[in-house]
C-alpha cells in the first residue's frame, strides 16, 4: 500500500465504524425489550393496577439503557389509617395519589438483555425477598443480571412484589398473580412525568 493511501484507508475505516455504531442504535426496536409484569390480583381489585408505562432512551452511556416508569392508580398500605395518612402526604409532597416506579434497561451491543438496574436517583426499586403485606417495606437497590430473568422473546419478566410495588425477577409470596404484558406505553422521562403531575393539579 502506498503511503499516500493510507490516510485515505484510516478516515474510511473511522466512517465505516462510525456508521455502523448508528444502524446500530437505531436498529433497537424497544418494544423488543418491553417487561412483562405480574401483579398481585389482590392490588389490582383495590384500585392500584398498572395505569401507563413510560420508556426514555439514555444514549449518554457505552451501552444502550431504557428507562422504564411505571405508573399505579394509587398504593395501599396494609393498615387502613397508615393509608389514609399517606396518601395525604403524597398529595402533599408529590401532588398525586399515583404510585410512581422507575427502573433501568440495560442492551448489551448483541441486542441481548445485559441487566436491570432497580434504582432510581438513589432510590431502590427492588424486593429482595419481602412480602406483599409487609408493613415497612425496604427500598433494595440492585442490579439483576439479564441471565437471571425468565424472557419471552427478549421481554424480561418482573414481578411487583410489595404493596409500594417494588420489583423482582422471582416472585416472593404465594399470592395469585396476574400477567400484564399489554399496557398504555407512553414516551417520556421519569422527570417528565413528575411535571406532568405536578401541572395537572
Ligand atoms: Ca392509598
């Protein structure tokens, strides 16, 4: 090869990477990855199913994450007066009855479930092994690896666990669960949609 080319080569090569690292981005079809949810019957007959869920794309990081919200009609805690009392402070505080879940979903760069991050600014989204009634339930933070999570196709299926409904790969109690694997999917960032609720009242 003469010396002249070979600059010629190098830039070639640097586009050809480039446009691959595109097609390959864009050719992630995100409902590929949607989660499939089991919740507990029992929620969903007092009111608290799923009613929207949220994705955004995070192209900041090497790999390719979805963040995933989920939004429930409200959340019930066991005790009838610790409910009232707390749905009057999540009107206060948040401006909304809605029980708002966030979650990360991680692409590793062969289109393959990497990993899920239960964890939000700080804040975990994970069981671990608490059951539906218990009284004071723990944030976990975790990251599940994709290998541990039963796929349909490539969608990873995830059980909401607890009454403040935080997420598992395994369910935890003996309770009837029911599968949700249809829902109204919607665009936008968790933080949208804490705005969102903060203009509506
Ligand atoms: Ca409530």
């Amino acid at each position: 090869m003469r010396k002249k080319f070979v600059p010629i080569y190098i830039i070639l090569s640097l586009l050809t990477i480039v446009a691959f690292c595109e097609i390959k981005k864009e050719s992630i079809n995100v409902e590929n990855f949607l989660p499939i949810f089991y919740l507990p019957i029992v929620d969903i007959q007092n009111g608290n199913g799923i009613t929207s869920v949220y994705y955004d794309i995070n192209e900041d990081t090497s790999t390719y994450s979805i963040e995933i919200t989920v939004v429930f009609a409200d959340e019930d805690h066991p005790s009838k007066i610790f409910d009232f009392v707390y749905d009057l402070f999540r009107k206060q505080k948040y401006k909304r009855k809605e029980d708002v879940e966030t979650f990360y979903i991680y692409i590793d760069k062969n289109f393959q479930l990497e990993k899920i991050d239960f964890n939000y600014n700080g804040t975990g989204t994970y069981s671990g092994e608490q059951k539906f009634f218990i009284k004071r339930p723990k944030h976990f933070s975790k990251i599940i690896s994709g290998r541990d999570f039963k796929l349909e196709g490539k969608r990873p299926i995830i059980y909401i666990n607890t009454w403040n409904h935080m997420f598992s790969e395994k369910p935890t109690s003996k309770l009837e669960y029911k599968r949700i694997d249809k829902y109204t999917l919607k665009f936008g960032s968790r933080k949208q949609v804490e705005n969102t609720f903060r203009k509506k009242r």
